[in-house]
C-alpha cells in the first residue's frame, strides 16, 4: 500500500472519529445545530473503542481492525486484517507499523496546525476546524434513510463541502445513527472522486482506558523512516 494511501486511511479515520456520540434532543432544527451538538458532547468524552473498516478507494479489500481514542489526542488502531498492521498517534507523533515490508514510519505532527486535516480532527479543535474549512448541511433532510440501497440500517446523512482548496477531501457524508447518535459511517471524496469509507460499529465509550493502551513498541529488526508525509 502507498505512503499517499496511508496518509488518507490516517487523516480521515481522525476526521471520521470525531464526535462520536451526542445527548438525545427533541430541539434539533438545522445541520449546524446538529453538528454543535456533536462537537459539544465529544468534548465531553474521555475515550472509546470500536470496531473499525476501512475502504480507500473504488474496487479496494476494506481494512478491518479495532480503533482507540483517549482525550485529548491519544487514537491507536490495530488491524486484523492486514494482520499486525497498526497506527499510533501519541499527540505529537505518528507511527505506523507495516509488516508486510517489515517497516516503522514516523511523522512528527503539529497538531495546532491549520485546515481540516490530521491529527487536530480527533480533538474538539479539529471539529471547529471542520465547521470553519467545510459548510455543513442535510443531504436531503433529518429524516432517516437506508444506509446503502437494501440496508435495514438507517442514518441521518450530513453533507459537508470544503471551503478551502487546502483541504484534501472534496466533500464528506457523517452518516449518524438516529437512535443511538453515533457516527456510523464516513463517506469521503478526494478532488478525483475517488471513494474512501470509513465504518463504524461496536462502539464502547467512556470506558477508562489506561494510557498505556497507547504505548507501542516496535519490532526491533523493522526498519525505521522518519517524516515520511511531509518535510518543512
């Protein structure tokens, strides 16, 4: 898989993590009251887990694994399938681990800096983030809908559409589950349309989660790469 292919599968599951879950209202009238809502509550969380597929791209195998975020900014997701793979993002460090090249790439992050990107949307500074870089609307209304055509699972869709060329990602679907306020899918396109899923399911919120949850350790005859996204 390419360094391009893991810079999306990174970003985006921050961006799609955020805002996990939301108190039930009754007074919910616009978008933008919705996605405050979101934002409002996730500050509130300390952490969770769940399970997590990944799909970059139009005719790709999804990426399956197990995500874990802890405030502010601790997120690690270790896959099963491929097997061993695994990101770690400790706040200021990104590290991700392929075994198929037997390799460790390191980035260091800023996570202050600026555009709807990176490690700054698993935090509530990457939300206002969002609402300042991406206009937020209803696909159609608040009305549920199928999830895909033939689903049985319905989902209120949000439609966000980038502001700023900056911003890798053309426009995003939240996906939001009606009962329980979770965000189950994210339906993102980059300035090709290309495709990149990211699902949801199994969530556990508020669960304690000892930070050393978030150490990892890497093998010691991988080879390591430093700053590999981007240099100054």
């Amino acid at each position: 898989m390419s360094i391009s292919r893991f810079r999306i599968v990174f970003c985006l599951p921050l961006a799609l993590c955020v805002g996990l879950a939301w108190a039930q209202t009754d007074s919910i009238t616009t978008a933008d009251t919705l996605f405050s809502q979101i934002s409002d509550t996730y500050a509130a969380i300390t952490d969770y887990s769940a399970s997590i597929a990944i799909t970059a791209g139009t005719g790709s195998a999804a990426m399956k694994g197990q995500v874990i975020f802890k405030k502010p900014e601790l997120l690690r997701i270790d896959f099963s399938d491929p097997k061993e793979q695994t990101i770690v993002f400790d706040g200021k460090t990104l590290t991700i681990y392929l075994p198929g090249y037997n390799v460790v790439l390191n980035q260091s992050v800023e996570s202050s800096g600026g555009g709807a990107s990176g490690a700054s949307l698993a935090t509530p500074q990457g939300l206002s983030l969002m609402k300042r870089y991406y206009t937020i609307g209803y696909e159609k209304d608040a009305t549920p809908v199928e999830l895909e055509p033939g689903s049985k699972e319905r989902v209120i869709v949000l439609a966000l559409a980038r502001r700023s060329t900056t911003e890798s990602f053309r426009t995003l679907r939240l996906m939001i589950d009606p009962a329980t306020k979770l965000i189950r899918r994210i339906d993102a396109r980059n300035l090709a349309g290309d495709p990149y899923v990211f699902d949801f399911t199994n969530y556990k919120v508020n669960q304690g989660l000892p930070e050393s949850r978030f150490v990892y350790d890497s093998p010691a005859s991988a080879n390591m790469f430093n700053n590999f996204l981007f240099t100054e």
